[in-house]
C-alpha cells in the first residue's frame, strides 16, 4: 500500500510556529522580568539650602535646628517637616569614614545640610547645638551659609567659634 500524502509540511509547519510562539514568550518574560528603569517621577528640587560646616579635622558632633512657621523643628530627632528635610546629619569624626571594596576610606568632611524644597510665609529660626565637644581641640570654627538654589545666590554667611558644649 503506498502513502499518497507522504508529506511532512504540514507537521514542519506546526512545530515551527510552536518554536516561534516559545521564544517570543521567552522574550516577552525577559523584558517583564528586568524592566527598563525611568527616570523619577517627582523632580527633588530644593529652593533653599542651609549648610552648616566646620573644621574638618575636629572630631566634634555639631548639630542644625531648623524651626519653620509650623513650630515643629528640625534636627537629627526629626529629620522631615513639611518641606523642609535634613539631609545630612555629620557625627563629626564618627561618621568620617566609609567602607568601598572592603577598604576602610576616611573622608574628614564636617557638614550638615537642611534643605527646603518649599517655602512657607512666617518665620524661621536657625540655631547651631555643640552635641559633644572634644576639648582639647579648643575653640571650634564654623560656617553657616544660607543658599538660594533658583536661582544661585549666597543671602546669609555667618562665622563664629564654639567653645563648649551645648
């Protein structure tokens, strides 16, 4: 008995588009597993920066507090209100180093920086607190400059030594 329709393209044809709907999938679970990153939705702008810095070879912890017109300060207990954020809390010769590739990398940088991303009619007050002082580096300097980001400019320098705790 021979075979009349002997022919294997029809099955070829099947399994082809299988393999096809297979790796076409395989794809589509590659992207949806990895997805593209994107930029952030919400720009992190400030309008004001207060920075507080000193001597960087003093171990001292000096600490910003910021109290704006809700009343609510903010320092290293409270580092958000509202529109204004601590973004940087310096320990002083503590919080001086980092660890990059197992390797123990001092970076003698004293600065504290509050940012205000809004502002708020009323008035704000800024006061500097001596955390814990060493004393035998003696008086310690520092700079407290107030930033307008938008656009740049310097509205408030102010220098001055602080010689005890508190």
């Amino acid at each position: 008995m021979s075979n009349r329709y002997g022919s294997n393209l029809s099955f070829n044809d099947v399994l082809f588009n299988a393999l096809l709907g297979f790796v076409v999938l395989f794809v589509l679970a590659l992207l949806l597993i990895n997805p593209i990153t994107k930029k952030s939705d919400i720009p992190a702008k400030a309008e004001i920066l207060i920075t507080l810095e000193w001597d960087d070879e003093v171990g001292d912890d000096i600490d910003i507090w910021v109290q704006g017109p809700t009343g609510v300060p903010i320092s290293f207990q409270n580092k958000t209100n509202g529109v204004m954020h601590l973004d940087r809390d310096d320990l002083g010769a503590t919080s001086d180093y980092m660890w990059i590739d197992g390797e123990r990398i001092i970076i003698k940088l004293n600065r504290e920086v509050v940012s205000m991303r809004g502002i708020a009619p009323g008035d704000y007050y800024i006061n500097i607190h001596v955390y814990s002082k060493n004393s035998k580096t003696g008086p310690t300097k520092y700079t407290l400059t107030l930033l307008d980001v938008n656009p740049y400019r310097e509205v408030y320098v102010m220098q001055g030594k602080l010689t005890k705790r508190g």
